[in-house]
C-alpha cells in the first residue's frame, strides 16, 4: 500500500470521518506506519528518497486528500498539543517535510524541465492565481517569504544565499521556490542544500495564517525539528534568523528589518522584501507566457 493509491483511500476513506482527538490520534498512527515515518528525519537522500517512494505518483499538490489530512490534526492536536514531547507529534511535525519533498519531486517528475522553476510554471499553467477580485482560486503568490529569507546574524564573507518566494495551494500545499530556479526543502531526494535546510518548504497543517498556524505549524518547530536541521540553524553561535517585520525606520531593530533597503538583510540597496516582490514579478510575467 502506498499513501494515495487505491488500497490506501479504502483505508482512509473508512478512517477520516472521525470525531475526537484520540480518533484522530489513532488515524496519524495507522498512516505514521504505512509511511514508514522514522524517529528521526537525518536529510540523507537514501532515506528522503525510500520515504518519497511511500507515495503513490497519482497523488497531486493540489489533491483534497492533503486538505482531509490536515483536518484531521487539527482535531488531534487541539491548542499547542502538537508542541507537547510524544512521539506522534514529533512524527507528525516531521512528516510536513517529507510531503513537502514529496510534492516537489512531483511536480518534477510530472512536468519534466531543466529547472524546478520551469516545471513549477509547467504545472500552474492555466491554474488561478489569488486576485482580490477572485473568490476562488487555485494558488497564491501573496503570502510573505519572510521566514524563507533567513541570513546568518553576522555576514559571512562569500556567503550568501539566494532569494526565495513562496507558492501556496490551498493555505496546505506549500512550494519555496529560489531565485536560481531551485526549489528549498529541508530534505531532498536530488541531494540537500544549505538554502533548502535554512529556508526550506514545509506542508502547513492549519487552514490560514492565523492562530492555528502557530500552533500546528509554528509552535512545533523548537521542539520537533529534524536535530540536522537544528545544527545547520544555529551555525556554531552564528545563527541565521528571519528578517523583523518592522516598518518603523526609528525602531531599535530597523537594521534587521524585512524592509530596510539598506540593512542586514539588503543586497545592492534593495530590501529583503523588494528582492522576493521582484522574483514574484518576473514569475508573474513569465507565467503569463506559459498560459
């Protein structure tokens, strides 16, 4: 059985309809297993790839089945449970990597190109992109790349990592994609990167960017974090952090900020933020070619 072929939605068609948080809780189990989930994520491709060929190939990004998964923690994982030390929740936190590789390798394999960007565009092409005038829509390019922009606190001299923006299907699904066409996952079965582990995609549990985004999604990561992605973070004292959020150019942290064309994280005299709204732009643009 494999997690989206025939045998596996019998299986979960019967299992899903569930009710309390130790159902759920059972459910997480039973799929645990057939995904054969570790104890431990270790980013070797050896393993990433026998995890990804626990998948069937007919389950797409955009499937209803990752939506179904995710109602499904939610109920299991009620408030910050999912942050709590069981095993399940470290399993389960973890497992959001491997779908997010998943879903990559997918796209890739579906829609062969010479870069992860080009298949990216392959796969969009005549999809929906989120509008302000469109009440449904099948992606989004709005959601901040902020925490996928992460940069060492002290600058590194010929360091230096790439800009990154994020896709978004469904709130769920969820593609980093950098500005040398590469897709960022924290694990990969084409072999790891230092842009992938930083600033990687990880597959989101809540259904918005909201309260429930920080406990399902947010709150977890202290805890549960693969330990390789944790020793890569913390960069022996030179951590690499996520630009601020910070509009005020008087603020005491203006120089860390997301929006400071001159600060730690600016390049050229060009905000973090302008970098990812240019890379977006010319994604746009080079979509519309593809419709």
């Amino acid at each position: 059985m494999k997690i989206g072929d025939k045998d596996f939605f019998l299986f979960w068609n019967q299992s899903k309809a569930v009710t309390t948080s130790n159902q759920a809780k059972q459910v997480l189990r039973e799929l645990m297993t057939i995904a054969d989930m570790p104890l431990e994520l270790s980013g070797e491709v050896d393993q990433t790839r026998q995890l990804i060929n626990h998948f069937s190939d007919d389950l797409a990004p955009d499937h209803s089945f990752w939506s179904e998964l995710a109602e499904v923690v939610q109920l299991a994982f009620p408030r910050e449970d999912m942050a709590e030390d069981t095993l399940l929740a470290h399993q389960v936190h973890q497992f959001r990597y491997v779908i997010s590789a998943y879903q990559a390798q997918w796209v890739r394999e579906h829609f062969p190109e010479k870069t992860d960007w080009l298949s990216l565009l392959a796969y969009l092409k005549g999809k929906r992109e989120r509008r302000f005038w469109r009440r449904q829509f099948d992606f989004d390019l709005m959601e901040s790349a902020r925490l996928h922009n992460k940069a060492p606190k002290r600058a590194i001299l010929g360091f230096e990592l790439p800009v990154n923006f994020k896709i978004l299907m469904a709130f769920h699904t969820e593609f980093i994609l950098d500005s040398k066409g590469r897709f960022a996952n924290e694990i990969d079965p084409q072999g790891q990167t230092h842009n992938g582990i930083i600033n990687g995609a990880s597959f989101n549990y809540a259904n918005h960017n909201d309260k429930r985004h920080y406990e399902l999604d947010v709150a977890a990561i202290k805890r549960h974090d693969p330990l390789f992605r944790k020793h890569i973070l913390a960069n022996q004292g030179n951590a690499f952090r996520a630009p601020l959020w910070i509009k005020r150019r008087r603020h005491v942290d203006w120089e860390r900020s997301y929006f400071n064309k001159k600060g730690h994280y600016a390049n050229q005299g060009r905000s973090s933020y302008k970098m990812v709204k240019g890379l977006i732009q010319r994604f746009r643009k080079e979509l519309r070619k593809h419709s």
